[in-house]
C-alpha cells in the first residue's frame, strides 16, 4: 500500500536523523512522479511529522518544484499558523485525529455509548478496540466518558453523546476541555464537531469552539492543558475553521 511504504520510508528518515544528532532534515515530494493526489501524500507527510518526537531535530523541510501545479495545494496543508488564547496553543489542521500523538481525543457517539454512530466514533472503536466500549460502560449514568486509547496507547479518549443542536457544542467543548485538564492531560485534539452527519455549520461549529476555549482560559486558574488541536477531516471546510479560531 502506497500510504503504508510513504509513511514507513518518512519515519525510518527522521529517526536516522534524530540517531545522527541533525538539527534539520529535509524531503523531496517528485508531485510529477506521483500517481495519486499530491495534496492527499502531503497530508500522509504532515500526520507522521506529527506523530514523531524527536531529542534532537528541530526542523523538517519539504522540498517542492514550485511550478507544478499541485504545489500550492501541497503548501496548503503545511501551512499551519498557531495561535494562542491565554496561555493556549491552539493548531488548526486537516488530518486524521486518531493518529495524532496527544493526551486526549474528543469523540461523539450515540446516547448507548456504542461508538458506532458515525465516521470518527467507528474509526476510535475500530482502531482502540473493545476494551474502548467497555470502560464507556462502566460509568452508565454519566453524559461524558473518559477512557483509555485501547490499541491507541498513551491516549485517553472523551467520549460525549452527540449534540441535540448546535448551541450544545460550545458546552460540550468546554466539558471536554475541563475534563482534560482535570486528568493532568497536556493536550488535546478536537474534531469537527456535529460537521458530518448533523450537518452544522463549520463556521457557527468553529466560533463555538472559539467560544469554549475563552471560557476555559478565563475560569480556569491553573491548567495543565498547553496544547490543543482542532482537526479538520474535510479539507473544504478547513478556511471556515481558520478564520473562526485563529483571528
């Protein structure tokens, strides 16, 4: 599988790297070379930068042919400005939130705690496994559950009932933010809330989120929470997300 070989090659690279002590390193992407959308490879790229933590390198570098024509698109998916809300970082990306390497994931799910309504919940449920479902169930009375990762080590995930409307989501956030935070978690990574099947706007979406991490700043005293990612799966609605978080 193509994705798997990229990913493989891209990981061996920065931990030869990293073992050599470089402070920089840098990629090639051949976009005329490639038989698949370069934006979706760049993306591929981006989701293992991420995942890696390194002792010594700082800096990654991707190396483009300016004139092609997917280069721009390519440019687009690094082109990640964080910004901060109090003593917040906050990161607005497209990827996939359940590679990401962080201490918490926020998922929807149905009111069963099943983890099997809708695209994300299913991908946790398949990608942590049952153990996910199970701890979910151990708490029947509560509206939000936090669980471990499963098969996702080092991740705890925070599963909450969808939202009945689109004013539910900024106290949503704000719940999993507190919940985070009261696990000690450094960071945590947000979906795209109730964009998918429930088909909220992601600009109305995005200033509620906005919302919920001004409240979170403002009421909490001391948090351990530095980082927080929100991740966007549908690149169209990436700019809407931008500009309503990150202004």
């Amino acid at each position: 599988m193509l994705q798997t070989a990229i990913c493989k090659s891209v990981k061996l690279a920065l931990e030869q790297g990293d073992k050599e002590m470089y402070n920089s390193i840098a990629f090639t992407l051949p976009l005329d070379k490639l038989n698949y959308p370069a934006e979706k490879v760049a993306r591929w790229l981006q989701d293992e930068f991420r995942r890696f933590r390194p002792f010594y390198l700082k800096t990654v570098n991707l190396v483009l042919d300016p004139n092609h024509k997917d280069a721009q698109k390519c440019r687009d998916v690094f082109s990640i400005t964080p910004c901060e809300i109090g003593n917040v970082v906050v990161s607005v990306f497209c990827g996939d939130i359940t590679t990401l390497k962080c201490g918490a994931i926020v998922n929807s799910t149905d009111g069963n705690f099943q983890l099997s309504t809708g695209d994300l919940s299913q991908t946790i449920y398949d990608k942590g496994g049952q153990l996910l479902k199970t701890e979910a169930a151990a708490n029947p009375s509560a509206h939000m559950r936090m669980t471990s990762g499963g098969n996702m080590a080092d991740i705890q995930s925070i599963h909450h009932i969808h939202s009945s409307s689109l004013g539910d989501v900024r106290n949503l956030v704000l719940k999993a933010l507190n919940a985070a935070n009261e696990e000690k978690n450094k960071s945590i990574a947000i979906p795209a809330i109730g964009t998918g099947n429930l088909h909220y706007d992601p600009a109305k979406v995005a200033q509620a989120i906005r919302g919920a991490l001004e409240d979170f700043v403002k009421n909490t005293e001391f948090s351990a929470l530095k980082e927080v990612y929100i991740v966007i799966f549908q690149p169209e609605m990436l700019a809407a997300f931008q500009q309503n978080i990150c202004y």
